[in-house]
C-alpha cells in the first residue's frame, strides 16, 4: 500500500474531487480511504467485504466494520 501512496497522494484525491466539485461528507471513511481499499482488495483479490475486513490490517488500513 505503500508504494500506492507514492503514486496517488492524498492531496490529488482533494484536487481531483474538488475539480469534479465532489463533496466528501463521511466523516470516518474518506474518498481517500475508499480508494485505497478498492486497490487493497483488488490486489489482494479478496471474496467479500467480510474476508477485507479481517485483512485490512495487512494493507495497514484500519477496520471500518460498518
């Protein structure tokens, strides 16, 4: 996830959503967030939300049981 970071920086997530006048309202659950989730669970190919949950920490995402 690290490397991820290096190439889709939290200030570009910010500049893009602005450019798109997206308005983020979650207030745990980032766009940011979001995304690097999608890239975690894509790479790590997981099953379900339920498997993603329980392997976030390996992504050094936090657990957003919802």
């Amino acid at each position: 996830m690290n490397i991820t970071q290096v190439f889709l920086t939290e200030k570009e997530v910010k500049e893009f959503s602005d450019l798109i006048e997206y308005k983020d309202t979650a207030r745990k659950f980032t766009t940011y967030n979001l995304l690097k989730y999608f890239i975690a669970a894509s790479v790590g190919q997981w099953n379900s939300f339920h498997e993603g949950d329980r392997v976030t920490s390996d992504f050094n995402l936090g657990s957003y049981y919802w």
